[in-house]
C-alpha cells in the first residue's frame, strides 16, 4: 500500500516523463483507501483545528494527484493509439487495461476504415465486407437492427453493483445498481456479460421508436 509520499513521488515521475511510467503496484488502490480514511476522519475532527485544515488540504491535493496521474496516462495511451502503436499493456496498472482495451480495439476498427477508405472502398464499422465508393452511394433499404437501436450500444439488465465505466467515447456510463436497465456502448456491455454482470435485453423489432 503506497503512502501519500510515494504517492506525490510517482505523480512527479509520470509529470516528467515523455512515455507512461510503471506506477507502484495497488496505486489506484492506495489512493482510494487514503483519500477515503482522509474524509472519513474529516467527518469525525472539529474543522477549526490545524490538524482538520491540514487533511483538508492533503485531501484536496491527494483528489488533484488522482485526476492528474488518470488523465495524463489515459492521454498519453490514447496518443500512442493515434500514431498506430499499440498499449504499453506492461506499464498498464489492471484498472487501466480494463478501462482501455475496449479503447484499443476501437482504434483498430477506426485504422481499417482509413485504410479501406484510402483503397477507395468504403468498409463498414463491424462489417466484414469492403463496399466499393460507387455501391455504396445508392439508395439500399436499412436493415432493422432491433438489439442496437443507436449505434454501437446495447440494451443490457445489470446483475450486480457496477462502478462507473469509461466507454470507447471516453464518456462515463454508470456507476449501476443491481436490476438497472440502461444502454451502453456495446464493448463494454459484452465485456459485463461476459462477466456475468449483465445480460442481454431483447427488444421486439418496431420497438426501437419507443
């Protein structure tokens, strides 16, 4: 378990460095438990006193660490994506890799559409046959897609408590409660099946509009 100083310590690491920098095994772990011993005593001390104002302070800063240390490394994955490498998976802490894999495996999909695009063809997102440019400008009846009703979610029953996740648009879905109904971006809902966390909800075709 990292103290608040190896904590600071491997902030400034990461801060300094061009590339991700392998952080201390358990960080983020480190940083929940002392952030949540930080305000549980904060809950418990008379606010006035110079021991309060100081948590309070360390408090603030360790909060500031966490959202630094997150945003930088998922930034830096994110460039390494862009300029065609892959994730540094080594210096991943395991919530990372969790969080962006799914984030990789987008940016392979994103990869064969330019590239298909550049051969002139246009390939479909997770569709397996190229269309050629001059195909693909006429007019075709739309395919009823009743378990997608927006692209790249899916309809899913929660199994279990789940904290918040982070979806291949780097948006936030969640945190959900055992029985919630929700949509989510489709990588993320197989991930959860897979886990048995989820399950697939069906919906009837002509539903979608409701």
């Amino acid at each position: 378990m990292s103290t608040y100083e190896e904590v600071l310590e491997a902030w400034r690491a990461e801060r300094s460095s061009e590339g991700l920098t392998k952080l201390p095994e358990g960080f983020y772990k480190s940083i929940a438990k002392l952030i949540s011993d930080l305000r549980s005593s904060l809950k418990m001390a008379d606010t006035s006193t110079l021991r309060a104002r100081l948590a309070k302070a360390e408090l603030s800063n360790l909060e500031k660490i966490a959202r630094d240390v997150f945003w930088t490394r998922v930034e830096k994955s994110i460039m390494a994506l862009m300029a065609g490498r892959g994730l540094e998976v080594e210096k991943l802490t395991p919530e990372e890799k969790e969080l962006l894999e799914p984030i990789e495996l987008s940016f392979i999909e994103l990869r064969k559409f330019l590239e298909g695009l550049l051969r002139g063809e246009l390939r479909l997102p997770r569709g397996p046959t190229p269309v050629p440019a001059q195909a693909a400008e006429a007019p075709t009846q739309p395919q009823a897609q009743p378990k997608l009703p927006r692209r790249g979610l899916m309809l899913v029953r929660i199994l279990a408590d789940v904290p918040a996740i982070v979806g291949p648009d780097l948006r936030a879905h969640g945190p959900f409660k055992r029985g919630d109904i929700a949509f989510i971006p489709a990588e993320n809902a197989l991930g959860l099946i897979r886990k048995g966390l989820a399950v697939e909800v069906e919906l009837r075709e002509g539903a979608q509009g409701h």
